[in-house]
C-alpha cells in the first residue's frame, strides 16, 4: 500500500484540512460513541478512489500534556528536540510529536535506572526476554502519566524525558464516502476510543481529537491513503457481497455511493452488524433509502445484544448460506472491514463453511475454492 495522489500534498506534507461536521450515529441509550465525521479536502487537489483510506496526524489531548509537564516539574516553555529534528516548546512536542500515552521500552528503561528499587517490578520484566507476555498484560491499560505519578520524585530534564518517547504516528480511517457523491470532502467513521483503567479515564488519541478537540480554528492534517487492494470491481455488473460490522460499515457506504453514482446494474448485498437495532443501526435512513432505490439490493442486519444469545452477521450468513453461494458462483467479490482479531476471522471460517455446504465438498476443498476467490481478487478484506 502506499500514498498516491497527484496533490502536492502526501503523509510527508499532509493537507491541513477543516473539519466541518461531527454528528453523533449511536444513539442516547447505547453504550458506544460512533461518529460521522466531515473532512473538507477543498483546495487540496487530493483525491481519493472508494476503498482508500484517509490518514490523519491527531494531537494529543492538551490536558494530559499540561499533567506531565507538572509531573516532570517543567513549565512547557523548555526548548527540546521535536520528531522533526526542529527545537520547540516542551509542550509543542508533546501535543503534537510524541507518543505519550503508551509507555516506550526507552522510557521504561530511563525509568527503572533512574527509580532503582522504587521500579523493581517494571525493571524484573524489561529485564527478562521470558515474560514478555506478563509484561504486556502488566502494561495493559497502564500510561506513561501512571508510572510519573507513581514515581513522583524521579527527576527528568525535558530534554531527556522527550527522548525516552516514540514518534506519534498517523492513525488510518476508511473512507466513507464517494467523491462522485460528496466532491471536494471525505466522511469518517469514528468509534470514539474511551475506557478506564486503574481509576483514571483514558481517550484514544485520534479518535478523541475527531470528537472533542477539533473545530473551525483547528487544522486536522490529513493524506490519502490508497488501498488497491480494497476496490469495487471494474465491471460495475459484478455484483458485491459486503460484510461490514461496526465502523467496518464505513468503505461499504462508500461503495454504495459509488455504485449508485456510475450505475452499471451490479447488484449490492450488505450484512451489517452491532450491538442494538435502537440504538447502533449506523446509517440506518441512509441504507434503507438505498434498499427502497434499489442500490442496495439486500441488507442482512445482526444486532448482538437485542436477545439472550449473541447473534453476529457470519450466523446471518450462515442464514442466506444458499443464496451467499449462488451470488459467488455468479462471481460475485465477497469484501470484509471492521475489526481484524476476531470478526473476520470468524467471517473467513463461515465462508469456508458456507462453500463446504453448498457444493457438498470436503472442507480442503473449501479452503481451495476461498483461496481461488483471494487469488482472483475476488475476496477482499481491510481489515484492523
Ligand atoms: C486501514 C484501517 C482503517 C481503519 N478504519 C477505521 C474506521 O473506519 N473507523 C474507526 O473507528 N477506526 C478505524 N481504524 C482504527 C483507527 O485507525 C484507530 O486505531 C482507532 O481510531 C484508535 O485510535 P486512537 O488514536 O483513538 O486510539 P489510541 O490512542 O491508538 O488508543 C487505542 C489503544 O488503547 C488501548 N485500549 C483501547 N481500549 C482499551 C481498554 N478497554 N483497556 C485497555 N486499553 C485499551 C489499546 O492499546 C488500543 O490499541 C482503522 C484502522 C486501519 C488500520
Ligand atoms: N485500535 C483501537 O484502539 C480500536 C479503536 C476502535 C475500534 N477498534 C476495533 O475496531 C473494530 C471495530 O470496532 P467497532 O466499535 O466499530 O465495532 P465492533 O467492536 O467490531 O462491534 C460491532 C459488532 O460486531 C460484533 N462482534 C463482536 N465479536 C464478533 C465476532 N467475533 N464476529 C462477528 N461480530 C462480532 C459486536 O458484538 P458484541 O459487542 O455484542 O460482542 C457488535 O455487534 C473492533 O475490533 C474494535 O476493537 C480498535
């Protein structure tokens, strides 16, 4: 994958975009925070394909700046080394260069060898290869404010402290939009990250900048990024079989604009699911005015929570497993977004299974059927 516009703007110069519109999907009632989010690219010359991704450099939250620069005894004004090579402010860098959410090994060794004893258990871990994993799960929800608040008479120079941190990285978001439908913007999907560990309130960087700390006077600086491996088929006839729980909705919207824009006849079959039909149904006006245009020719939808067992879309799948068949015997391209741990692989196992049942095969033979339908880029999946 990489970045590819004809723009002067790339991951290297990102766009400094506006961000004009937050609007919340989930509901009141439920018990997460998904929000479609508008990006204007006006002026940008960026331009983006259905599938494509759109990396955004978010800052930190300005409130846990302020609490680390108080712990370190620094006022913010101390001139240091930004990820740029360039000096600034001790508080510029730590908005807007370095990771200072997630603990780095570097900070975690200058920790133990400036604590010693006080840091006895971080140093037992960093220290031996063989608990890697008990490491992990002892960092798990553990930021790098926790260990200057448990550590309040270490001394850092700013200097010093901002070497022991990592580069702050783009995060990526499918696109949600078509520009034959939307021109000059991009629409984002965005399940706001917020969770508490050890009694402290934690927000995820990006997702959190989406939705509280951008407005008409913040710049969000943003790039394309292209994923050829994650496009409609050219043949605007072929019909598509997408599943898209969650935010994996987004590239779906996407494509449904899409499909509608250069019309072609390819029939559109979406299984969507979260966790209640109240509260969850992202884009819920939008699909069903799809379905009654007849763009989307079918929409399966599975809400996890709205009974005693959890259903998800591979067991809609499972439902439909006749017709899923006869739609990929017809060549049909079977697209998967949403999360990569568990979802998709899940997807991935119902699909063998659905092909296994269908055309009373062995399951080897399955598995060469689905790898047929990857190596004619046929089965499709973005998956994070
Ligand atoms: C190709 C691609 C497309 C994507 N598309 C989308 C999209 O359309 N919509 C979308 O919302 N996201 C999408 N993502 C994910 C997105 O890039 C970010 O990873 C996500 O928004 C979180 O970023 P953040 O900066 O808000 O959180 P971060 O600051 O990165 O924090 C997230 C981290 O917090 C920790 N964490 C989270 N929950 C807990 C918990 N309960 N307990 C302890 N620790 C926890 C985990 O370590 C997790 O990795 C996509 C990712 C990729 C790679
Ligand atoms: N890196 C990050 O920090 C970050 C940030 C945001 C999102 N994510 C990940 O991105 C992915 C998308 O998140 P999201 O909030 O849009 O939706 P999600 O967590 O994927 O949930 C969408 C729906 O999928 C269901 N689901 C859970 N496990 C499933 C499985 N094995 N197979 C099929 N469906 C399953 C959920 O049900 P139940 O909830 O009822 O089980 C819910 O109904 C998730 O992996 C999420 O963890 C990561």
């Amino acid at each position: 994958m990489s970045t590819d516009t004809a723009s002067l703007y790339s991951r290297k110069n990102p766009f400094p975009a506006q961000h004009t519109v937050n609007r919340r999907l989930s509901g009141p009632s439920s018990q997460k925070e998904t929000c479609h989010h508008e990006i204007s690219l006006a002026g940008s010359g960026l331009s983006y394909e259905v599938g494509d991704s759109l990396g955004v450099f978010a800052s930190n939250d300005p409130l846990l700046v302020q609490e680390i620069i108080s712990m370190i005894g620094a006022s913010g004004e101390e001139p240091v080394l930004g990820n740029d090579g360039k000096e600034k402010s001790l508080r510029e860098a730590l908005w807007k260069d370095y990771i200072i959410t997630t603990p780095s090994k570097e900070f975690l060794a200058a920790l133990v060898a400036k604590a010693g004893d006080a840091a006895q258990e971080v140093a037992d871990l960093t220290s031996d290869a063989t608990r890697k994993k008990e490491l992990e799960s002892y960092l798990w929800g553990r930021e790098v404010i926790d260990f200057l608040l448990a550590h309040p008479r270490v001394q850092w120079t700013p200097e010093e402290f901002v070497k022991s941190l990592r580069k702050l990285q783009p995060r990526l978001y499918s696109i949600a939009s078509s520009q034959k439908a939307v021109g000059e913007a991009v629409h984002l999907t965005i399940a706001t990250v917020r969770y508490e560990t050890f009694g402290r309130r934690r927000n995820g960087v990006a997702s959190t900048f989406f939705a509280d700390r951008t407005g008409p006077s913040v710049s969000v600086p943003v790039f394309v990024h292209t994923a050829k491996h994650f496009r409609l088929p050219e043949d605007t006839s072929t019909p598509v079989i997408m599943v898209g729980p969650g935010t994996g909705v987004a590239p779906f919207r996407a494509f449904l604009q899409e499909r509608k824009a250069v019309g072609g006849g390819g029939k559109n079959w979406l299984f969507f699911g979260e966790q209640r039909r109240d509260s969850d149904f992202l884009y819920e006006a939008e699909l069903e005015a799809l379905q009654k245009e007849g763009v989307l020719t079918r929409l399966d939808v599975a809400f996890s929570r709205d009974q005693a067992a959890k259903v998800y879309v591979q067991h809609k799948m499972r439902e439909a497993s006749k017709e899923l068949f006869a739609w990929l015997e017809a060549g049909a391209h079977f697209f998967v977004c949403g999360d990569g741990e568990r979802m998709a692989k899940d997807v991935d196992a119902e699909l063998h299974a659905i092909v296994e049942r269908e055309s009373h095969c062995t399951p080897e033979q399955a598995a060469e059927y689905v790898d047929h339908l990857k190596k004619t880029k046929r089965y499709k999946k973005d998956v994070y």
